[in-house]
C-alpha cells in the first residue's frame, strides 16, 4: 500500500504540488520523469544488492530509507530539493518491489 501511494499519489497531486512550488508544466513533467527513472533503476540495481547481502536485508533498508526520504519529500519546498527527493525515492521504492516479488 505504501509504494502505491509513492508512486501513484504525486501523479494526482502534481497540480497542487505546481501551484504551491509555482512550477511550469514542464518542471511538473520532469518530476515525473525522473521519478521513473529512477524507479526503473532501483529496479535493476536492486538485485545485486540483493545477491551480496540477503533479500531481507535488502527489503528492510529499502522500506526504511523511503520511509525516511518520503518525510524529507513532504518537506520539501524548493524544486531541485523535490527533485532530489523524489530520485531517491524511486531509486528505493523500484529496489522494494522488484526484491518483494521475488521473496515472496
């Protein structure tokens, strides 16, 4: 439940997120893009991580650094700053479900 809200949340909320960041649509697109870049990548990277110190482990750093970099994104109240947030975030939420549906 929590990676959906990660991942599908911002997606809805893009306009309030524009109007309260006085974003262009085109920075609201790159907030997007990013996002699934990264998701993409955590995707990929997450399974060597996984191999060398356990899937569990791997899961609960995951869960817990998005945990963490979620409350920073809420935070948030410059572009770059969400922007980095929100990398990081896909980067993690990607690692969790990609090493999720394999251990379970």
């Amino acid at each position: 439940v929590g990676d959906a809200v990660e991942v599908y949340l911002p997606s809805v909320l893009t306009q309030e997120i524009g109007c309260d960041l006085q974003l262009t649509e085109a920075k609201q697109g790159i907030l997007s893009v990013v996002f699934y870049s990264f998701y993409a990548a955590g995707s990929f990277t997450s399974g060597w991580f996984a191999n060398r110190i356990g899937r569990k482990k791997t899961i609960i750093i995951s869960i817990s650094l998005a945990f963490l970099v979620s409350i920073l994104t809420a935070l948030c109240h410059d572009f770059y700053l969400l922007l980095i947030s929100r990398a990081f975030t896909g980067l993690l939420v990607g690692s969790n479900c990609a090493i999720t549906y394999v251990y379970w």
